[in-house]
C-alpha cells in the first residue's frame, strides 16, 4: 500500500469500524506492530524454533492476531506496545505447514484474535487450513474477535470454539472508491482521466465516478464475496442457503453464532487446549472430529463450492449498496483533513497546497516542490530588482546628458540656497539675471535668457503660471525706446 487512499481502495474481508479505526491510527503516525508470536510470559508454551508456532505438549498453537494482510511488513515487529497488531497470510500457511510436518505435533489450534485484512492471500490461506483436516486434527478458538477473513480462516478447522463474549461473523468483503468531483469543482480544480478503456483509471482522486464505473466494480466484489460464502458452507457443513443468511455483514456475540451453525462450543483457551489434546490422533474420514469442542455427530455432507457461489452470487442487493455508500461516506475525513493540513503547511501558497493534495504527494514530497517554488520566486524577484537598478542607472545618465546641456549653453550654475523656496527661487534668480544683462547693456535681456538659457527660462515661465508670493512678484519691465 502506497498511501492510506490507496490502502482504503483495497478489497477487503474486514470489519469496517475497525478498519477505520486503524487507518486513523496510521494516520495519525502511530507505529503498527504484530504480538502474535510476543507478549508471553515466563508461563507460556515454548515456540518452535523458528517454525512460527508454540507447542503445548503436543499441540502446535497458531496465533492470527490483529489486522491481517498478504504478507507481514518488515516494520510489524516494532511498537508492540502500541497495541495494534498484524498477521500475514503467508506466514500462517507455513506455520501451518510446518506443524503438519512436525511429528511431535499431534493436532493444531488456530488462537484468533483477529477483525479480518485484505482480501488477498485469504483463500488460499483457508485452503490450506481445510486440506489440513486430512493430515491432524485442527481446530479454531476465537479469543474474543473472529470477523471477516479471520472467520474465512477459521471456519476451515475441523471445529471452531469461542469465549462467551467473543464477536463472531462479518461475512462478506467490500471496497471503498471516493468520489472527489465535486469537491474538486468548489476548489476550483478539474480532474482528467487519459485511460485506453472506460474501466481503466476508475476512482482516481478528483474524478467522478459513473454507475457504469461502478459495475464492474460491485461485479468483483460480488465474486468474492462468492468465494467466501462457498467457503464456509464447505468448512462449517453448511448448506449453501444457511451460509447466504448468514451472509449479511454482521457481527454476533458467540451465542447467537453458535445458534446460527457458525460455533461449535463455547468455552475458554483452556477448554479447547484440553478438546485438542484429547482429540483423535486422525481425523475421521469426513474430515471432521468427533467430539471436538462439543459437536456430537459429523457435520451434513457440505455442498459443492460451486452450488453455493452459484447461490450466493444472487445475493448482491441494495444492502451491499448501502454498506458501500456509508464507507465512502465515512472515510471521505481523511482525504478532506489532508487538504486543510497542507493549506495550513502552506498558508501563502493556497494554489500550491491543492495541487499537492490533488497529486497525492507525501509531505517530503511537498516540502521539496515548495522549495523549487520559492526558489523560483527568489529568482524573479531578483530579475526584478536588476530592472529597476537598470532603470536607476539610466536615469541618472539622463541627470548627467541634461547637466552637459547646460554646460554647452555658457550659463553658470544656478545656486539655489537652501532655505529657497522651490516655487520662487527661478524667479529669484531669472530677476538677476534680467538685472545682471541689462547692467552690461543688453537691450532685450528676456530675449537674451532664452536663448541662451532655455532651461531657466523655461522654469521662470512655470513659477509665474504655478503663483509667486506677493513680496517675489517680478517688478514690471521699465519701458524701452
């Protein structure tokens, strides 16, 4: 499993609540670690070197705890003290194996404490443990939670016993699929599927999902769901129209199931370590033992695994429709609370944090394309300061060609006193120049000044346009002749 949306989008032959609780877990950072073969105390039977069960004299003890998957992770044997446990498939089917081969191991109790797993790995693992019956006598004890695949694996033992308030059933399988397209809409971000055929890239985050989508889907899910009530019509002696009704998704107490075909005996760990001990050394022809966990005569004849997924596949109705939708309904959380926690991660970049959310990306992921953002960012910003410093320098070569200008002219600078107000000043200065021409016997000096001094001219022009204070006011030329 890539992700926990891609964990969520599995089949799976669990019970939902406690799936749900433990993805929340693995989102949450929780470490996930299987107990199966730990937590025993100085009391506890001696393990099989290696072989993957405790012996008990000459009982083989298999434990399926927690959640179960195809196979166990590398990381599963760390954290046990989190509580939250899991079992592979694989593992079991060698365990099993080894203790059949074992000689000093005359019978077999599967220990399950278990809400189910994923889908794969199940059948075959059920296989194996019905085939079994034919080698040693085996048996099934529910240590308080035996659902979904846990009971698929379980109800493939010659008996299967519980304690009294152990929870018993949740036949059947289910996957969730989400549709995001509308969500999408509101955020303003479109999903687009490119596939080679309608059925391909179905589920996709952010795509709708048609009914036509759907049915191969519900299709699949029908299937298996097949497969698994043929299973336990076979394991339990069932006919295949008892194993459909029982077929509903639920979860019993240990007595009702017993009353429903689904429990031989209820009794403790102890009781079955003693039904097992005294067992027959073979199994009965049938493959079912007399006198295990309290069954009093062999079990009906079961029917051909055929006949009833034949029946069993009429059974795919609204109820299966329901459970779905609530699934979905249910685990759409995760996927909206990822999207707030990216925005929150990345307040100044809203944009950013959707597309990231959209693509699925890991947190590490994220940072690093944040990174390249801001780099790139720096970048312009930079590109944008040696503008204006362009801009700058090109003003001030401007400032430089227009004091050149004046120079070429022959007027001398114009000093311009600090105290000088910026509206009178030109004024000031034009007068004496005015004063200054006509001393030297210049007849027109306005003429004279702009001509030779356009700029202060010019000025002189704008001072007398914008106002001068009444004490600046230029004095009327004196008349000429």
């Amino acid at each position: 499993m890539n992700s926990l949306g891609a964990a969520q989008s599995e089949i799976w032959a669990m019970e939902p609540g406690r799936l749900r609780a433990w993805l929340n877990g693995m989102e949450r950072g929780i470490v996930i670690t299987i107990a199966a073969q730990r937590a025993q105390n100085q009391d506890a039977p001696d393990s099989a070197a290696g072989a993957g069960y405790l012996l008990d004299g000459d009982v083989a003890l298999i434990p399926i705890k927690g959640i179960i998957l195809k196979t166990r992770p590398p990381w599963a044997d760390e954290a046990a003290e989190y509580g939250i446990d899991i079992a592979g498939a694989l593992e079991i089917s060698e365990a099993l194996a080894g203790a059949v081969a074992d000689p000093q191991v005359k019978s077999i109790l599967l220990v399950i404490d278990s809400p189910g797993g994923e889908i794969a790995g199940i059948q075959e693992l059920a296989d194996a443990v019905y085939a079994a019956r034919r080698s040693k006598p085996i048996g099934a004890y529910a240590s308080d939670l035996a659902a979904s695949a846990a009971y698929w694996i379980g109800s493939q033992a010659d008996a299967f016993a519980a304690n009294r308030t152990a929870q018993i059933g949740s036949i059947g399988v289910y996957g969730v699929l989400y549709d995001l397209s509308e969500m999408g809409a509101k955020l303003g971000v479109r999903t687009i599927v490119v596939s080679s055929s309608p059925d391909k890239g179905v589920g996709v985050a952010g795509s709708p999902i048609t009914d036509e989508q759907l049915l191969p889907i519900q299709e699949m899910v029908d299937d298996l769901a097949a497969a698994f009530v043929a299973d336990v019509a076979r394991g339990r002696g069932m006919t295949a129209e008892a194993a459909k009704a029982a077929a509903t998704g639920r979860v019993w107490v240990a007595p009702k199931a017993q009353a429903m075909g689904l429990l031989d005996d209820l009794t403790t760990l102890d009781g079955a370590l003693a039904a097992m001990r005294s067992a027959a050394p073979s199994p009965s022809e049938g493959g079912h033992i007399m006198g295990l966990f309290g069954t009093k005569k062999p079990p009906d004849p079961a029917p051909e695994p055929a006949t009833v997924q034949a029946a069993a596949e009429q059974d795919a109705g609204p109820e299966k429709a329901r459970l779905a939708e609530e699934a979905v309904r249910n685990a759409s959380g995760a996927m909206v609370g990822r999207l707030k926690a990216l925005e929150g991660a990345y307040p100044d970049h809203p944009a950013f944090a959707r597309s990231a959310w959209e693509r699925g990306l890991t947190d590490e992921q994220a940072q690093a394309e944040h990174y390249a953002l801001l780099k790139g960012e720096l970048a312009q910003a930079k590109g944008t300061l040696a503008i204006a410093e362009g801009r700058a320098q090109a003003a001030e070569g401007e400032l430089a060609e227009f004091k050149a200008g004046i120079a070429r002219t022959g007027a001398a600078a114009l000093p311009i006193p600090a105290a000088a107000s910026p509206i009178s000043s030109p004024v000031q200065a034009y007068e004496a120049r005015v004063k200054e021409l006509a001393a030297g016997g210049d007849a027109h000096p306005q003429r004279t000044i702009a001509v030779e001094n356009p700029q202060l001219h010019a000025a002189y022009i704008a001072a007398i346009n914008a106002g001068v204070p009444e004490g600046e006011k230029p004095a009327a030329p004196a008349a000429q002749g």
